[in-house]
C-alpha cells in the first residue's frame, strides 16, 4: 500500500512569507528610513536621496520583467539565495556611502536583491502549489510584506540609533542570507510535478497542464484587462511608494523619529489585516470592484494625512491607508488568475509588476522634488490621493 506524498504547498507559503519579511524589510520599507538617516546625518538634500531611492526600484522593475526567464535559468531557489546576497550587499553599501553618488552605484544591488525577492517572485514560488485556495496561500505570503514592515520599521530607527548605520545594515544583511539561503535550498527547489500532486495537494492528472505561455509580452500590452490592470496599479503604487519614502520624513516632525517608526508599525498591522480578511472573502465575488473600494479607502487615509495635525487625525490616517496597502500586491495576481489561462498568469505577473516599478520608481524622486520645491508634503501627498482615485475608475473600467 502507498500512501500519498505529502502536500508541501504551505510548508513553500511560509518560507515565501519569510522572504516577503526580509525583502520587504530591507527592499521596501528600508529606503523610507535611509532617507531620513541619510539627510539628518550626511546633510544631503531629500531630492538627491529620493533619486537615489528611485533608481533602486528603477532598476528593479528592468529585471522582474524578464524574471520568469531567470526563474527557468537559475531556478527559483537559486534566484531567491541570489537576491538575498545582493540586498544584503546593497543595504551594506547604503550605509558606508560618504558622497552622494555611491548611493546610485548601492541602488544597482539592492535594486537586483528586491527584484528576485519581492512581489512576482512571491508569487512564483506560491501560484504553482495552488489554485482554488491562492487567495489565502498568496495573503498568507504577501502577508510577510506587511510584518516586514511592522519588525524593521522600528529596527532600523533603534539599530541604526543605538549601533549606527554601518553596524546596523551589517547585522541585518547578515541575518538575511544565514536564513533565507537555507530555506531557499530546502523548500524552493521543487515544483508540485516533481511530488506527484496538482495545485493544493490534488492527485497529477496532467504533468503538462501548465502548459507553455499562449500571450507575448506584445499581445499583452494590447490587451485591454492586461492595461487596465498595469495602469491602475502603477498609479496606486507610484501613490503608495512615494508615501511610504517620506513617511517617516512626514510625521518625524510632530511625532519624533520613534513615533513616526511606530506609525509606519501601524499602518503595516493594518495590512495585515486588511489583506488576510480579503484573501478569506474575496471568494467568488468581483476582484477589480474590491480593487475600486481598496484604492478609494486608501485616497481617504491619505486625505487625513494632508489635513491632519493630530495624533487621533494621522493614526485615523495611517490605518485607512494601511488597511488597503497589502491589498495592492496581493490582488494583481488574483485578478490575473481570473481572467488570463494558467500558462500565462506568471508572465502576466510579472510583467504588471515590471510596468508598476518602473512607475512607481520615479515617485521617491518625485516627491522629493515638490516637497523641496514647496516645503510641504501638502502636494505630493495630494497628487498620491488624486492618484489613488484615477486608479479606482481605471480598474472599474477593464470589467468584462
């Protein structure tokens, strides 16, 4: 008698949630507190940093769009131990800059470390060990973005206050590699085929049920649910990254250093939340209309952070943002496995993903820019909520 391999499929959701940690940890919500350190401490300007900041992502969003190719050529677990390397090097090279143009020669390799480590490649170690349940595998994931967030907002405030910024990247580049590379050796290597079962521990009926991709990247940049998906995303993530940059630099002011880390803890929690409760409902009902309602709750949030002078206003302000901002990661993949065939979703993925960072990479800069220029956060917040609420009408409008 044989007994029937054991599903791996959430052993892999939980070390890509650690790599979500991580990546999101150092790649993303890093840079935030890289701006504030760097200006206070080195005395260079918010726009230069900012540009800085938006080559890091810049170069990013080059490579994710070839990234299923660097999957098939390296694997996904040699591609992941990669990444973690270069971000741990990258994180290094922030720290030790002492003139302003080292930080764009820093941002070429934490730039190729949050490439192979964030949101598509996420969901490549996640989509195929699942089908009906990857709303929940893929929240449960992405939810890592999230705690990244809450852990290293606040870590790097203390570690870089307590040990500076040389000791601190090191500590955490350090701590990176020594876990995410053996994770990546153990559960990363291998594919649902290889263990004899389909997507959510089903029994293999069809080795080839994947198939090849049917749509080239051409034909998916004239498709309008692959455009309506691309833009909507790119305007709530060119919002949300240029917010996210200057956060700490926003509230720093009228809440100190620690408080504003604390805010970014918060608003984090709040992502948590909001992604998993949208990953165990979301069920059957309509993705872009729940994408619609995220963008436009987001806008509000956003709209208290301009006004509000408060502490009850700006944590009213961070928890409506932050109830929305897992979501704009995690929904992408969802409606792509909705509306496009199986065998096309990682290169739909991947390349949305692609199309959004090379938008959203100019909004550090951007936002650097009209806050020198005004020396206020008043627009550039503005042009986020105006943004948030373009986004909500695009995605309506690519309903089949």
């Amino acid at each position: 008698m044989t007994t029937a391999p054991r599903f791996r499929g959430w052993s892999v959701v939980c070390v890509a949630f650690t790599v979500a940690v991580f990546a999101w940890g150092v790649g993303f919500y890093g840079p935030s507190v890289f701006l504030q350190t760097l200006h206070a401490t080195r005395g260079w300007s918010i726009s230069t940093i900012s540009a800085a900041i938006t080559a890091h992502f810049l170069l990013s969003a080059v490579i994710v769009a070839y990234l299923p190719e660097v999957h098939r050529t390296l694997g996904i677990a040699n591609a992941t131990i990669a990444g973690a390397v270069s971000s741990a090097i990258g994180v290094c090279a922030w720290a030790s800059a002492v003139a302003p143009w080292q930080l764009f020669l820093a941002a070429i390799l934490s730039g190729v470390g949050w490439a192979v480590t964030s949101g598509a490649a996420i969901n490549a170690m996640v989509a195929p060990w699942f089908d009906q349940d990857r709303p929940k595998a893929l929240g449960l994931a992405f939810n890592g973005a999230s705690i990244g967030g809450v852990i290293f907002a606040p870590l790097w405030v203390a570690m870089i206050a307590q040990l500076g910024f040389q000791i601190a990247a090191l500590t955490i580049g350090i701590a990176m590699v020594a876990v995410l590379v053996p994770l990546a050796l153990r559960f990363l290597g291998h594919d649902p085929n290889e263990h004899g079962s389909a997507p959510n521990g089903n029994a293999m009926s069809d080795p080839a049920a994947n198939g090849a991709p049917t749509l080239s990247r051409a034909a998916l940049l004239r498709d309008k649910r692959f455009v309506t998906i691309s833009l909507a995303f790119a305007l709530g993530l060119f919002a949300q990254i240029g917010i996210f940059t200057h956060f700490v630099a926003r509230l720093a002011p009228e809440l100190t250093a620690g408080g504003a880390a604390a805010a970014v803890s918060l608003t984090t929690i709040c992502a948590v939340f909001g992604r998993t409760l949208l990953g165990w409902f979301i069920g059957e009902r309509d993705r872009r209309i729940a994408c619609a309602v995220n963008f436009l709750v987001q806008a509000i949030g956003v709209i208290l952070l301009i006004l509000g002078t408060g502490l009850t206003a700006l944590a009213l302000g961070c928890v409506l943002f932050g109830l929305g901002v897992g979501n704009l990661i995690s929904l992408p993949p969802l409606i792509a496995q909705r509306e496009f065939g199986r065998a096309d979703v990682g290169t739909v993925v991947a390349l949305v993903t692609a199309i959004n960072q090379a938008v959203f990479a100019m909004a550090p800069a951007a936002f650097g820019a009209l806050r020198d220029a005004s020396d206020s956060y008043s627009i550039p917040f503005a042009l986020a909520a105006g943004a948030q609420v373009v986004a909500a009408l695009i995605v309506v409008i690519g309903r089949r």
